[in-house]
RNA sequence: GCCGGGGUGGCGGAAUGGUAGACGCACUGGACUUAAAAUCCAGUGGGAGGUUUCUCCCGUACCGGUUCGAGUCCGGUCCUCGGUACCA
C-alpha cells in the first residue's frame, strides 16, 4: 500500500499534542538541553522554503537529542513589531496589528503542519503588552544606569520607510535594507544605547563560545580594536587645539597637514575668513552624500583647506588644516594626521592637491632620496625625525608616544569602530519609548510600576515624515510623574532588534508578570545550548543580544557572560540565483510540495539537497527520490507488522551463526547505527539521509532471508534512526512493529553491537608508481610479507612490475600495497 | 581593494593524504502490463581498443610544487558567492 502520509501525519501530531509529549518539564533539568532557532517575523508572505530550511533540520537536531534521553526544550514564537506591517498598512489602510494577527494566526498553522517539537505553551509574541512592557522596563534599567541617552546625530533616513536606519541597516549601495529606497542624511535627536562601554567584553567573549568563526571573525571587524595614541596638535594663533588618534605615531615627523571631518564643530571656528564660501561650500556638497557613498573607495578624493595651521607637537612645525569627506566626524576624533609618505589616502590626497610628501621611514636596501611611487607602509627605519632617527620603526611606535607623553602633549589609546546602538526609530509598530518630557521638570522616565506606556490602536499611520504617534493626543498629553504638571511623552518607538535581544529567556514563562522573566529559570536554562539562524545576523541582532545578555548579568538577572554558547547558520537557500523574497517574486512556497508528499518528505529532501550550513539554489528534482525513499521503507515496515509481538530481540547476536543475509543486514544495520548519530549530530543530514537509503538498499535485497528475530532486531534500529529525520513516519513504523507506546513519549536510541563492525577480510589497493593496478583481499591486519605474496600472484602486477627494478615498496595496512618500480 | 567560504559526472552532491564520483535525480536496457503509469532488476565520468569474462589512456577550475601516493597539503592565477567599505 502507498504510505497515505496524510493520515499518519495528522494522527501523530494529534496524538503528540494530546500526550503532551513536546511540553517541557523545566524543572527535570538533569539533561537540559535548549535549542533555539531565530524567531519568525510573521509577514503576509507566511512560511517559505527558507524558514522551513532553518526549522526542520535544527528540529531534527532536537530530535536526535530527545531520543538519545536529553529534556529538550524547543519554543517558537513571533518577531512581531516592524517596518513591514507598517508599510503594507500605509499602502492597503490594514491596521498593523490586525494584519500582524491574522499572519500570526496562519503561520501557527503553517508551523504546527511542520511537526516539529514546539512546546506550544511557550509561544510567545513581541506585540503585546505582556511583552513589551519589559522592553520600556529593560530600557530604563540603562537609562538608570547612564547606558541609554539622546544625542543629536546624522543618521541615516529612509525618505520611503520614513524613518531612521542604523549603519548597520544600510546596504553597500546605500540604499535601504528594507524597501531599497536610497538613504540620506538628516540630523535627529535620538536614544543610543552605550554598547561601546561593552566593546571590550564583546571582543574577549568571542574566545569563550563555540561559532563559526566566520561569524566571530565579522563580530572581531564589527567591533574594529585598534590600538594606537592621541596627539595633541596646537592651532596658530589660537588657545585651541584639536585631537588626532593615529596608529602611526612613529610617522609623527611626516606630517604635512592635517584633516577634520567636514562635520567638526572646529570648523566654523577656525577657518579663516576668505576660505569661508568655498567651506561652505563644501560641506553642503558632502552633506547630501551617504556615509557610504563619502567613503567608496572608487571615488576621487575631494577637500578643501580651511586656511588654518596646525601645529605639530613634535617639532613644532606649521601644516595647512583641510577638510575632506574621507575623514569621518564618527571614527576616533573625528580630525587626523596626515602623513602621506606612509599613508595610502593620505599619499593619494597629497598627490591630487600638491600637498608635500616627506619621507621619515626607509624602507630596507632603498635610499633616502628615492622617488616614493606609492606610500610606505610598513616597518623601517626612521628618519627625518629629529632624536629618533636611526630606530627601527616598530620600536618607534612607543618611544615616540612616550615621548608625547612627557611633554602631556599624547597618550596611549585604544580606540573601537563600533558605534552606540541607535534604536530611536519614527515608527508607530513598535515598543513605545518610555520617557516623557515635563516643561518643568524636564526628561523624566516613566516610573516602573505605570508600565507599560501602550501602544494606542488609534493612530494615523500615513508618512509625513514624523512619528505616528504624534498625531495621538490622548498617547502624547500626560501628567509628570514628578510635579504633576503637563507633561509629553517621547513619541518614537525602539529598533526591533530590542525585542530579539532577551526574547529566548522571556520563552521560559512567556506569562511570567513579576518581571522581565523567570531569573531561576533563566539561570537554569540559559545560556541557550544551541542557537540556529542565518548569518545575515552576524553582526546586528547577534552582537545586539550578547550586549543586552551581559547587561542582564550585571544587574544580576542572569548569571552566565553569554547568551548562546554554540551557533550554526543555515546557509541560504536561493531560486534562480537570487535570495527568496517577496518583492522578487521568486519565493517558493512549500504547502504544494506538502500536500503532495508530506511534511517528512519535504523536511528530508531539504536535509539531503546538499551540506547544511551552505544552502543552494532551490529545485525540486530530486524530491521523487527521497519520496520513492519513504515509500520503500513504509513497504518493508508493512512486511514486519506486529513483529516485536511475535519474537523479542536480543541485544545482540553472534554474527558466526548467522546465515549470509543475516551476517549482511547485521553488519549494515550496526554500520548505520555506528556513525548517524554523528552526522545528524554535526549537522550534516544530507549524509545520514543516504546512510539510511543505502540501508534500505540493503534491506530490499536480503531482509527475507533473515530470521524473524534478527528482522526485529534491525527493524527496531531503523525505526529508531528514521525518527529525528521523519518523525512522523518513525512513529508510524514504530507502531507498526507492535509497540505500544510512542517513540517520542519513552524515547529510544541504540548503541552499535561492536562485534558487529569488526570485518575479518579487507580489500587492499595495489598500486604501481601510484596508479591502481589491483585490488587484493586479504585477512585484516595482514603482515606486509602475507600481503606480498598475494600481491605479486596477481597478473596485473606482474605486467607492470615485471622486468623493472623495484625501487620501494610502502604497505599502509587494510589500505593499500604501492610498489615503486624504475 | 580587504576578509572569509566555494569551484568534483548531464544535475544535487560523497570522499581521517591511500581504490575519486557514496547516496539521489536524470538517462538507457530488461521484467511486470493489452498498453501506459507506478514498481522491481541491471547499467551509467570521458575516450581508445578487445568487444563475453577484459585492457589501457585521460579526468576533481587553471599553472607549478611537496609526497611512494594530492580533490584533500604548499605557492601562484582565474571564476563565483557572502561579509565589509578610505577605520587614520
């Protein structure tokens, strides 16, 4: 009969439900085990093959787990505030949330079908209250401690979402992340969040968690330590001076001018007044450009000078102060020292203005008055400068520094790339920002206990460039919680990278009302065992949450340094060569593929299209073989009905008593046993999907010349085997043998019987100068002298050896015989 | 540009420095069938010859190296995918 995965798939999962056999008891914790995949974020384009690429597989890990006799714990949930919502609401007038229940509503559905082992009663959702309230509250433990704070800064604006976007959020086009629109730049008052007290413990925690190291090695650049001094240049004719941070302080005496963002206050203050216009001027032409337009490396580099001089503290020599856009107002002090013979920009700037190029480290075996072609930029000796010629300029690195130093003129300083997370964003579907602003009283947050400041439904949510909420009299006008008086409240919302920061601890009791959550639980639980997601959050929601875990351990909410102690990334699964999205019209959607197949034989063809964590372009060619896969197993489960009922196995059985189609299904049923676990273990499921098909192969042509017992006996591994990768159809075949009870209420897994793996003969490779010649089967663990005879008895070595002088023989025991031969 | 993956049959892909191509798709032949589909069995990297049981040559992007032996290690080149963007 054709396996009517329908109706089994349908029987399981409701007996599953009705047992519970997926809620998590969380206080067995002898065996704990936390798997976690990222959240969904609920859009109306529902479940597509990627998420599906990301769940199925991790929950086949989970499985794998629970047999083996861990307590796993696998929640699911929504990431359910966001651009999207908003944006499909300004276009069809649904209000976000009401869209965003109704997507809640059908992918519950979509994921339920999915069989995987979800402790429903743990779902939970960022968009309600119950949830949000712990952002406002979380917030404002930083606020209490000086890690939340408003500045005003250019940001990133997105003239289509209508809204600010972190750096991070801004493609290599400049161009927005979200919508593609092409992002501008706008000065905003806005809330950070200190992450930069943290970039140290960010960068040391890397060496303590099992990632890729891809993704730590992303986190490392993110984060961009770069050790260095501060040197404090005068300005003529002024008390002021400026700031530079270089790594180079060795270069000191090639300076031949200096640059300041164009953004620098410094500016106005010290540009000389017939330079004024063309400043102006400039800094106007720069404004409209994106940060990373201003920093392509393709483009030609621009300035203007500002008609000041600096003054060098090394010898107090005179350079020309310049603006350029390649210097950054938001890295390091914002101004630099510009040493051109040493410096490629600086070399290439220096050469497009005419600017002077003075050499101060040698390069080895050259001479000092050589033509630079290029700038220098690695070790040498110094020269032209002053005390310190003749050092070799590593060395110089610290005696100069020392040198600023004495004077009070430098210092040691270690400077980070990494910027305060911005997550004030002009949104209405999102956490309210819980702050409001008293005339009197000023910026006050919103005691705990009125929490949670909500969300009103009743909100005019078309774009007019300023936050929705604003336009909400009732939300805006409130009382100050200190005099009472009139008070407003802040009318942005946070990034949404907030609610994934702490969410896999809130999993624990999503209900939990006396806090941001359980903190027995969450010391209990977490750190999360394992932590799967794609690695397009390598450097944003993953840095985000590492953050927030590590604040949470310094307010004594949890106590381990980080959130997720192992990380994989599924890679991405691609149609036609680009990433599935809506907007391309190129996502597949996987309800046709169950409907005809089955939900284990598309969570299995997705197992066995390629290695895990590198994804591939979608087809479905292959999906008929791991369909003809299950249907073969199903018959052969058919032809073994009841039959635990009828002969008890043993443990194990002697392998010399056994027939020939005995000693083969043995052997290749204690083989797969051997190394699946492994495979499934190290995330490599298209290997343990053809372990299992070459294990029916074996089936098909030797089960019925076996013994009813040791048919038993095999059968109850391979069903055993079949449940992390298709859980259904292991239950059913599970059944089918006459248990009573279901595999995954008392979980199983087999050891392999080692007897059974031990082989008295091997086929040894012959070869001849390296190329195969024969093939000779001998005793395991034959003696090279016993190996020899067997050997040179074979004609097709003899015709390549004979009449030749042997050179060398190399024999590698049960693997290969190489005769070399002149 | 820099950093990190990857390049293996017609296709998806296997291979602790030791018989390259497991497993699957597609294809070919056979069985079953009135026929087809489904299923089952067999074959299947390319080429040359013997053509039944065989033998040889070539072959893991390209060039070179180490080694008895390289898809695997080393040096260089090309292509491709991801990350990043003048970080002083």
């Amino acid at each position: 009969m054709k396996y009517p995965f329908k109706e089994v798939e349908e029987k399981w999962q409701k007996n599953w439900e009705d047992s519970k056999v997926y809620k998590t008891d969380l206080s067995d914790l002898a065996k704990k085990l936390y798997c976690l995949v990222m959240f969904i974020y609920p859009s109306g384009a529902k479940l597509h093959c990627g998420h599906w690429y990301n769940y199925g597989p991790t929950d086949s890990w989970a499985r794998l787990k629970k047999l083996q006799g861990y307590n796993v714990f696998e929640p699911m949930g929504y990431d359910a505030f966001g651009l999207p919502a908003e944006n499909y609401a300004i276009k069809t007038g649904v209000h976000p949330q009401d869209s965003t229940f109704k997507n809640i509503e059908d992918i519950r559905e979509q994921l339920k079908t999915m069989g995987c082992m979800y402790d429903w009663d743990a779902e939970l959702m960022t968009c309600v209250p119950e949830y949000y309230k712990w952002n406002q509250w979380l917030f404002i433990q930083l606020y209490n401690k000086g890690l939340a704070y408003r500045k005003k800064a250019p940001v990133n604006w997105c003239p289509s979402c209508q809204t600010v976007l972190a750096n991070e959020q801004v493609e290599n086009d400049g161009s927005c992340e979200r919508c593609g629109a092409m992002v501008e730049q706008k000065n905003l008052t806005q809330w950070f969040y200190k992450i930069t007290n943290y970039a140290e413990e960010l960068l040391e925690g890397l060496n303590k968690i099992d990632w890729p190291e891809k993704t730590k090695l992303m986190q490392t650049n993110w984060i961009g330590k770069s050790t260095g001094s501060e040197v404090v240049f005068g300005i003529e004719g002024s008390n002021e001076t400026f700031t530079v941070f270089t790594t180079r302080p060795d270069t000191l005496f090639g300076v031949t001018y200096a640059v300041i963002a164009p953004e620098n206050e410094l500016v106005d203050r010290i540009t000389k007044p017939e330079f004024k216009k063309a400043v102006e001027e400039y800094r106007n032409s720069v404004k409209s450009l994106s940060e990373i337009e201003r920093t392509s490396t393709v483009k030609e580099k621009t300035g203007v000078p500002t008609g000041a001089f600096a003054i060098n503290p090394v010898n107090g020599e005179k350079v020309p102060i310049w603006i350029a856009d390649y210097v950054l107002a938001s890295y390091g002090t914002g101004c630099v020292m510009a040493v051109p013979a040493h410096d490629e920009r600086d070399f290439a700037f220096a050469k497009k203005f005419n600017l002077p190029i003075r050499k101060v480290i040698l390069k080895d075996g050259t001479g000092e008055n050589d033509e630079l072609l290029e700038a220098f930029t690695e070790v040498g000796t110094m020269i032209n400068s002053e005390q310190f010629n003749g050092l070799p300029s590593d060395t110089g690195i610290e005696k100069v520094t020392d040198f600023l130093e004495s004077k009070n003129q430098g210092k040691k300083k270690i400077n980070y790339r990494l910027r305060d997370w911005l997550i004030s964003r002009q949104r209405y579907w999102g956490t309210p920002i819980p702050i409001v602003y008293c005339e009197k009283c000023g910026e006050l947050p919103v005691p705990e206990n009125q929490l949670p400041v909500e969300l009103p439904y009743d909100v005019d949510f078309k774009p007019d460039g300023g936050s929705p909420l604003a336009g909400n009299k009732d939300f805006v006008n409130t009382v100050c919680p200190k005099c009472g008086g009139h008070a407003t409240r802040d009318v942005d919302t946070m990034d949404t990278f907030m609610d994934s920061s702490w969410y896999y601890l809130r999993y624990l009791n999503p209900r939990f009302s006396e806090g941001i959550f359980d903190t027995k639980l969450g010391n209990e639980w977490t750190p999360v065992d394992m932590y799967v997601g794609g690695a397009e959050h390598a450097t944003m929601h993953l840095l985000y949450a590492r953050f927030l875990h590590k604040f949470l351990r310094d307010i004594n909410l949890v106590n381990s340094d980080e959130p997720f102690t192992k990380l994989i990334h599924q890679g991405t699964i691609t149609n036609q060569g680009a990433k599935m999205s809506k907007s391309r019209g190129n996502v597949v959607n996987p309800d046709g593929f169950i409907k005809e197949y089955g939900t284990d034989v598309f969570r299995m063809y997705l197992m066995f299209m390629g290695p895990y964590e590198l994804g591939g372009d979608w087809s479905d060619k292959g999906i008929v073989g791991v369909d003809r896969f299950v249907q073969r197993t199903y018959s052969l489960f058919e032809g073994a009905k009841d039959i635990l009922k009828l002969s008890a196995p043993a443990a194990k059985y002697a392998v010399s008593e056994m027939n020939d189609a005995e000693k083969s299904v043995y052997r290749k049923v204690n083989q797969t046993v051997a190394k699946f676990a492994g495979e499934v273990e190290n995330f490599r499921f298209n290997t343990a999907v053809a372990f299992l098909m070459e294990l029916v192969n074996e089936l098909s042509k030797n089960i019925s010349g076996c013994r009813k017992e040791i048919a038993a006996y095999v059968f109850e591994r391979f069903a055993v085997m079949l449940g992390p990768l298709a859980p259904h159809l292991a239950e059913e075949c599970w059944n089918i043998l006459g248990n009573e009870t279901m595999l995954f209420e008392k979980p199983v897994w087999f050891e392999a019987d080692p007897d059974a793996l031990t082989v008295d003969e091997v086929t040894i490779a012959v070869q001849v100068n390296g190329k195969l010649r024969a093939t000779v089967v001998v005793p395991v663990n034959s003696a090279q002298n016993d190996v020899k005879n067997a050997v040179f008895s074979d004609k097709k070595v003899l015709v390549h050896t004979e009449g030749k002088q042997i050179v060398k023989e190399i024999y590698v025991p049960n693997k290969i015989y190489n005769i070399v031969v002149k």
